[in-house]
C-alpha cells in the first residue's frame, strides 16, 4: 500500500508546506537562513562511503551558505534509528538527513515494524550521489564469470552464502534482485556493517558479497576476491575490465546506491530550494567532483521534484522486489 502514495504524496507535501508560508514575506526565510549551525544526520557508522559523501557535503554546504553544518552519526537497524529522529525533527531546515537506498526505499518493506514513511515524513532536498557495488567471490569458488557463478549456484543450490552490510542495505538488495533475476538461491548473512560483511568474505566464511568499489578492489587486485561484475549501468572508470553484470549474463539488471539530502515534513519550500541550489553548486565543485571519483561515486544534481519522482519510482521498484522474493530483515 505505500508505494500507492508515492510522487503524488511529496508533491502535495510540498504544497501544504508552502500554503504554510503564505503569512511570511517572501524571501524572508530563504534570506534569512541558515542563521545558526545545522546538523545533519547520517544514518551509517563513521568512515564509510556514505558518511564521508555526507562529510564532504557538509563541508560544501558551510562554505556556501557560511554557517556550520555539523555531521551526527547515528547508526543502528540500518538507518531506521536515525530516520526515525529526523522525521520527528522540528521541520526547520534545521535537521537535516543523509538519506540512502535503504532508508528512503527498502527499509519500510523489509522490516516488520518501521515508524516512519519515507514519502510522507521527509520532504526531499537534493540527490547527492549514485554509486556502483562490485559482485565478487572468494577464489575458492571454481567460477570466473557471471555466466559460471549461475551455473555453479544452480548446481549447488543454497550451498552459496553472501555478506552484507545488513538486511535492507543496497549490497543486500543487490544480491537479492541478482539470485531473483538470475533464478538461484543463496544464504544471506548480513552483518553490522560493510567492514565485516567484506572481511569474511576476503577470509572465506561466505563466498560472495556485493561492495563498495574503494573498499572492494584492493582486494581483487591483491588476489583475495575476485571481481565478476558491477551492479550499475555502465562499468567502473577505476576498473574496466569489470563487466556489468548485465552484459555478463542477467540482461535488464541495474542497481546504483545513492545518497541524498532529506529534510522532516512541513520544512519551509523556501529553505529547501536554499538548500538545493547551495548542493548544485557543491555538486559541480571541480574539487568536489573529483573527490566523488576517487570514491567511484558519480555528482546525480537534480531539482527537488525530480528527487521526489525519482524516491517514488525507487520505492515502487524495491517494494515489489520484496513482495516478490518474499524479503525480510533477518
């Protein structure tokens, strides 16, 4: 049923908070703001991809803006602790949120008990970034190819056994569209994090797992994984004699993760167009942009109502993935 209230549902979000406004000189707000430090939450542990995209943004945003936008790590079941807090926020473009794939699109229909909607709670800011994860195997695994990894789990059925940062997580889904699209079955194991989840797949407790690039590819090249394809589009620029794993045999399959830039309901339209603009010009930062690279993520700008379509379009996509393979958190 919630993916039923998809766009429609930000858009009439947006409206409602900007019949809000209509008591408020205009452009008062958006001149105004930000007249004290702001804090974005990232819903991840420190170190990682998405906290350090958050980081960068954030360092973006007070060079913009001049104020401070300090970064609060609140990790737990995957990014639900802290969607949970921001969407109870004061909606004052004062709290802001990272928002991942797994919070904005995955989390509510994987985990039984959720409280808080992604499309009714949270007004969308800006996409940030769109990212690749790399599907490799431990050596021991007689497979050298897409094509071999579906014949070798047909073969073998439920005797493979995949990492994950944790149940609802990009790597996680992956996985699943891939065993889904590719009619195999395999055990998940989801960890408390994509540090582990990549240490026992580099030491052989589970054969296969889904990673970030820049965590992942060291280890292929040193020989301690190895790299049968990437989840997006288009291969990695750091890497491409890595096929996608659509051209590699699953015709049709794509998954990027992203990260983007979420504020609770009812936050001023005024603020958020503030916001937005101040993120595109972060976005096109030739500094920034490169740093983005060396991470094997891709600057995805886009206005706030293309946001919006685009977590609707996420959230129908995941929420049928789920209903379909019959997911849930472990």
């Amino acid at each position: 049923m919630m993916q039923k209230r998809c766009a429609a549902g930000w858009l009439v979000t947006i409206a409602i908070s900007a019949l809000a406004l209509t008591i408020v000189a205009p452009g008062a707000i958006a001149q105004s703001y930000p007249s004290k430090p702001v804090r974005i939450v990232v819903p991840t542990t420190p170190a990682g991809l998405t906290d350090t995209i958050g980081r960068m943004v954030a360092q973006g945003l007070s060079d913009q803006l001049g104020q401070s936008f300090v970064v609060e790590n609140r990790p737990g079941a995957n990014g639900n602790i802290a969607a949970e807090a921001v969407a109870k926020a004061a909606p004052d473009g004062y709290t802001l949120m990272i928002g991942t794939i797994g919070v904005m699109s995955i989390n509510p229909y994987v985990y039984k008990q959720v409280s808080y909607d992604p499309l009714k709670d949270f007004v969308p800011v800006a996409q940030l970034v769109t990212f690749s994860n790399v599907l490799a195997v431990h050596p021991s695994v007689p497979v050298k190819s897409v094509a071999e990894l579906i014949a070798y789990a047909k073969a073998h059925p439920g005797k493979l056994s995949y990492s994950s940062s944790g149940s609802g997580g990009s790597p996680h889904m992956s996985m699943a569209l891939f065993a889904n699209m590719a009619g195999i079955e395999m055990l998940h194991v989801p960890y408390k994090g994509s540090a582990p989840a990549l240490t026992d797949a580099v030491g052989g407790q589970v054969q296969l797992t889904f990673g970030d690039p820049i965590a992942t590819l060291p280890h292929v090249r040193d020989g301690r994984l190895r790299a049968l394809g990437v989840s997006g589009a288009r291969r990695l620029a750091s890497a491409p004699d890595i096929p996608t794993i659509a051209e590699a045999g699953v015709p049709g399959y794509v998954v990027n993760g992203w990260v983007s830039l979420v504020a609770p309901v009812g936050t001023p339209p005024e603020v958020v167009a503030r916001l937005n603009a101040a993120v595109q010009k972060v976005l096109a930062d030739p500094a920034v942009v490169a740093k983005f690279r060396e991470l094997a993520a891709d600057p995805a700008p886009m206005s706030a109502a293309d946001f919006a379509r685009f977590v609707a379009d996420e959230n129908r996509k995941w929420s049928r993935l789920v209903r379909d393979a019959k997911i849930t958190a472990d």
